[in-house]
C-alpha cells in the first residue's frame, strides 16, 4: 500500500499531481491495483473523491502492450516525462516487426512511413529546460 497524504495539494481544483510509483506484484494474487483519491479536510476524515480499479495481469498480458493508451506528446522533462522504458520510435518499430509491416521510416518533418501510407504531425523541440 503506497499513501502519499503528505504530499497533497491545497487550494487547488484541477491539481496535477505528476507522479509515478514502481510496485512488484505476484500474479495472480495481486493483480488488482486500486487507485484512490481522497481531498484533505484539516479537521475530521478525508473524504473520498473517486477510485478506480485496474487489472494489471490483465493489462500484462494484453496483446497491445501493458499500457493505457499512446501520448500525444513526448516530453523528456516536466510532470509529463514519457515513463515508457521504450521510446514511442521504438514502440512503432517493435510493432511494425511483429505484424510483419514494412516500416517505420521517418523523414523529415515527422513524417512517418508505414507500409504504404505516410503520416504526418507536427514536430516540437525543446531543450532540457523546456525552451522550444
């Protein structure tokens, strides 16, 4: 159980917490992962604002890699650094392998070709502080 009442964030509405946890679990007896959010009451019990509840055997084992979706954006820095131990070129080859697709090849301006079609998106750079 991993409790991180002392960081909370006061006076906030949409706070952002950027946080990450590495746990180990044993299949099958743990593989239920609940997530709690509770506000901070300076007096009294917390309240609970929503949980949620995820399968991580499930998500383990899934076909489509254990994770919950693809970024939009890759950020190397800030509250939202890409935790993925692949880089999202990587993710792209390793699945172009196992379908057996020819690609990616990557050209200039983001430009991304898989198979027989060519995707394109915008490209930001940032140095380590941020600056584009």
């Amino acid at each position: 159980e991993i409790k991180d009442k002392e960081n909370y964030i006061s006076k906030q509405l949409n706070p952002v917490f950027g946080k990450s946890f590495d746990i180990e679990v044993t299949f099958p007896m743990e593989s239920m992962l609940t997530v709690a959010i509770f506000d901070w009451d300076l007096v009294g019990t917390d309240d609970l604002i929503g949980e949620t509840k995820i399968d991580l055997e499930n998500r383990y084992y899934s076909k489509h890699r254990a994770t919950c979706g693809i970024s939009q954006q890759y950020s190397v820095h800030g509250y939202n650094t890409w935790r993925d131990p692949m880089k999202p070129t990587q993710i792209l080859t390793k699945l172009c392998k196992e379908g057996k697709v020819d690609g990616p090849h990557f050209g200039p301006g983001g430009k991304v070709k898989v198979a027989n079609r060519v995707f394109t998106g915008p490209t930001e750079l940032e140095d380590e502080s941020g600056v584009k």
